[in-house]
C-alpha cells in the first residue's frame, strides 16, 4: 500500500478547516469524485484517459472519512487520497481470492502514469481503488510520467572544472561508474560512501574542499 497521506504530510481531514480548504471534485463520464486537492490533477487526467479506452465508470467513491478496514489507522480517503471506480466488478477481495476486475489489462500502468497506485496489485486486491503516491519528483497529469524523472546528470566537468585531470585523461566521467540519473548529491555520496575509487577519494575531497571553503 502506498498510504502516503497523513496527518503530518496533509493536516487532519478530520476537522472542518481541513475540509473547506483541501477538497476538489474531479469527474468523467457523469461520475464525479471528491478527492484532496494537490492530487486532482493526477486523478482527473487518469479518469479521462481510462474514460478514453472506452471504460465506463458507474459509480464512484472518493474523500470519506474513515479507519481502514480492521485497524485504528485513517484510510486513504480520509484526505480524498483515494479513488473507487465500479465496486460492484471491481471488489476488494481478502483471503485469498485473487483479482476480479472489469478494468482494462494496462490498468496498473495506466494509473503509474499519473503518479497512482493500483489498489489491484495488493496481495488483498483492491480493484477499484486508485490511491495518489505523493507527487514526489513525478510531473503532473498534464504531463504523464514516461521517462525517468530523477534530476539530469550533471557534468563533473561542470560541477568541478578542472577536475577531469584527476581521473588520468579520461576524466572523471569516464573514470568512474556514473549511471543515468547521477547527479552532485548522489557523488557527495560516492564520496562519502566510499564508493569512488579509493586512490581518487582523497584527491576528490580535497578539490571539494577547495571548491566549497
Ligand atoms: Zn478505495
């Protein structure tokens, strides 16, 4: 599960105040949802491209305020964190039971485009439940997340010029296992880490040293 709302990350949907300034409805296909507001977007651009498939939604659930089944903890749709779609094809089945869904096939990939987690991946499955991860370094809905989103490399040429000399001609970006996606706070890491060659770590700190002090 993901369960990324809480009370410290999104305030008490408990309380009145929290209602007034934390809803907004999204809809599709004469169904409209009342989710929490900094997810609509991610929700509302899920529902219309499920809608574009030609999946027709018949019922809905959303913002509900309510203990997750079985424990003292605040569902998801506490905060409108979550969504339902079609619970009588799509149920939440416990024990066992395995997956039961009318939705389309690529559902699951569909929804991670939006930043959504597909409740029909749980052990229990839940198919019509559609929860919001967060946002975290994903783009909105207006721009579906296809591609790795982590930071773009920066050079170490860049990041510390002159620093190519140390790596014995190559540089560093040759001379060390850089992947996609590598970027300064990750080669602080390295750094501290130990994951850089040790013969170029103290050389490395030093050109840090000199660069920051
Ligand atoms: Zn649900």
């Amino acid at each position: 599960m993901a369960n990324w709302a809480n009370i410290a990350n999104a305030g008490d949907p408990r309380s009145a105040a929290w209602q007034a300034q934390n809803l907004s409805n999204v809809g599709v296909g004469g169904q409209n949802w009342q989710v929490y507001a900094p997810a609509a977007q991610s929700f509302q651009g899920f529902l219309n491209e499920l809608a574009g498939t030609g999946y027709v939604p018949r019922s809905s659930g959303g913002y509900n305020v309510r203990n997750i089944a079985g424990s003292d903890r605040l569902s998801q749709h506490s905060w409108g964190n979550a969504i339902d779609i079609n619970a009588a094809t799509n149920p939440h089945v416990k024990n066992g039971g395995g997956l039961q869904t009318d939705l389309p096939q690529n559902v699951g990939q569909l929804a991670a485009k939006y930043g959504l987690e597909w409740g029909g991946y749980w052990k229990n499955p839940d198919a019509m439940h559609f929860e919001w991860k967060g946002g975290g370094n994903q783009r909105g809905a207006d721009t579906p997340q296809t591609e790795n989103l982590s930071p773009p490399p920066l050079s170490m040429a860049k990041l510390m010029p002159g620093i190519g000399d140390l790596g014995g001609g190559g540089g560093y970006q040759r001379a060390m296992p850089f992947e996609e996606g590598f970027g300064p706070q990750q080669f602080m890491q390295g750094i501290l880490g130990g994951t850089l060659k040790q013969d170029m770590r103290a050389a490395v700190a030093k050109r840090v040293l000199g660069l920051f002090i």
